[in-house]
C-alpha cells in the first residue's frame, strides 16, 4: 500500500471541515492549499463540474471514521513532503500501526503537493519498491 501526505486513519480529524464551506470560501480554500492549478479554479465552466468532485473528496476524508480492527499484512510505504505542515511526521509515521508487514516512510522535499513538483523522483520511488515486490515473489513452475 503506498499513502501520500496523509494521516493514519487512526487519527481524529481536528480541523475544521472543508468540504461544505460556501463555493467562494472553498475556492479560497483551494488557492491557499495551493494544489489546484489557479489556471483551472479562474475557469468557471470547468469549476461548475469539479467543485462537486472536489467537495466529495474532501468529504471522504474529512468524514471517514475509524474503525479499530486487525492491522493489514501488506506493506506499506508513506510518502510525505519534507515541508508538509499539513501532516505531522508523526501522523506520517502512525502508519506503521496499520501493518504487521514491513513500513517505509519516505519524505520527499517539498510540500503538501510535492507529488507535483518531485514527480520523477516519486515515481522512481515507486517503481523500485514495485520491482522489490515483485522479486519477493514466489516464483511459479510451468
């Protein structure tokens, strides 16, 4: 399982709710978190058909509750940006609670969207650990 720049489930959400802000105020918020092109929140027919995916991502997260259970076997990798402060590197790290399998927390620099901006070193990233995967797989007889 590979997360990027998000708290473990665990974790109670603190902040306040996005999601149903009024439209300008969630495109406030858009702009300030700096992860929608401003090409993209300036443009109002294409606005019309994203703030309703946007708000139902937001609501995803900010509503999902958590439901202790057994943790997973998988591995799993959490990819986080070195200048996040949206997500603590303890919120980072909590992960490892969620897996009896090996953990990797990785930090790449930049912030919350380094996805954007460390995008060939991010996918890098994911092909080594995919082709460690799948060396550690059994092999099977024809």
């Amino acid at each position: 399982i590979f997360i990027s720049g998000r708290k473990a489930p665990q974790i109670p959400q603190q902040e306040e709710f996005i999601y149903n802000l009024p439209e300008s105020e969630f495109v406030e918020t858009l702009l300030r978190l700096n992860g929608t092109p401003t090409d993209i929140l300036e443009n109002k027919e294409l606005m019309c058909i994203m703030i309703p995916l946007l708000r139902a991502d937001f609501e995803l997260c900010e509503r999902y509750l958590y439901v202790n259970e057994a943790p997973l076997e998988s591995p799993i990798t959490a990819f986080g940006g070195i200048q996040d402060f949206d997500v603590e590197l303890s919120h980072l790290q909590a992960w490892s609670e969620q897996t009896t399998g090996s953990f990797v927390r990785r930090l790449l620099p930049g912030n919350h969207f380094f996805l954007h901006s460390q995008a060939t070193l991010l996918l890098w990233l994911l092909s080594q650990a995919l082709h460690r995967i799948i060396g550690d797989l059994p092999r099977r007889r024809c």
